[in-house]
C-alpha cells in the first residue's frame, strides 16, 4: 500500500488517539504513564489549529499510520522564533521510514510559518531518533540525566536543535 501526506482532518483525531496512547502505554517517547481519552485529543486538534500550527498524518487505507505537529517550545514572547516537534508512527508501521518522510514535511511548514529554530526532545536510548535527527541536520545541544521518569526507571534527555533558516533577522 501506498501512503499519502497531509494535513490532518478532524476525523483522523481517533486514529492519532490510538497511535498517541500507544506511545503512552509502550514507549519512552511520551513521559506521560497515563492514557487521555477522545475529548482531550479532540482539544489538542483544535489548540492547534487555532495557533495556526500544522498537524500532519501519514494515511492509507488502513487508517492513519502516524502523524507529526509542532508547538511554541516556550510560552514567552522571546522565544516566539522556535517550536519543539513531536512525531508518533503507529506501532506496527515504525522502522519503515514513515518519521523521516513526516518531519522533512513539518520541518518545510516550520519554515513556511517563519520559525527559525526546531528542538527536539528525545529520550537518550532512543538511538533510532536520534540517528534521524541527525540524517535531517540537528545537532545534539544538550544532555539531561534522570529528569523523567517512566516504567520504574530514570530517563535522561537529549535536546537537539535544527535551525531552519540560517542568518535569518530576529523581528
């Protein structure tokens, strides 16, 4: 099967639903422990899209296989410049290159919105991740140890960074 890119319409939210709470029960990629329920992805969808901020999906007929969006990494008019991005591929679709195709698109829509700089916050075992950054040209800018918790054990964290448009003007 084929898949397709695009921006994500309300009735993908359960689709994201499924793929987000996944990631919550089985994986480090999100630091929460508890599952959220419809309402709460539903107000996260809409959140977005009143910020003006992309959520992608990669589809085929079997639904939606995984999706990506980015945020304001800070709530301070300093940092209006940089968003933090997070991508979440279904479970049985990881490990076929659908992260790298979802984050080249989103890391173009960061630029076309004006964003200068693009962080990424990834649990530091998750060398797989961090091999992607890399091959799309972010650079490691700082390691936190045993800031989060999850599954009985400590995690550390490894910030990476991508500055989308070098020698751009601060406004």
């Amino acid at each position: 099967m084929t898949h397709q890119i695009r921006d994500a319409l309300s009735a993908d939210v359960p689709g994201i639903l499924a793929i987000y709470n996944d990631a919550v029960r089985n994986t480090t990629a999100i630091w929460n422990e508890t599952p959220v329920d419809l309402g709460n992805r539903q107000a996260w969808f809409e959140s977005r899209a009143q910020q003006g901020y992309p959520i992608l999906v990669a589809v085929d007929d079997s639904g939606v296989l995984g999706y990506a969006s980015f945020g304001d990494w800070r709530p301070f008019e300093g940092f209006r410049h940089t968003v933090e991005h997070s991508v979440y591929i279904r479970g049985d679709q990881r490990g076929k290159g659908l992260g790298p195709v979802l984050m080249a698109a989103l890391i173009e829509r960061a630029r076309d919105c004006g964003k200068h700089v693009m962080v990424a916050a990834i649990e530091s075992g998750n060398a797989a991740s961090v091999r992607i950054h890399e091959r799309l040209g972010f650079v490691v800018t700082g390691q936190m140890p045993q800031v989060g918790v999850k599954f009985g054990r400590w995690l550390d964290l490894t910030f990476m960074q991508l500055v989308l448009n070098p020698g751009a003007s601060p406004s």
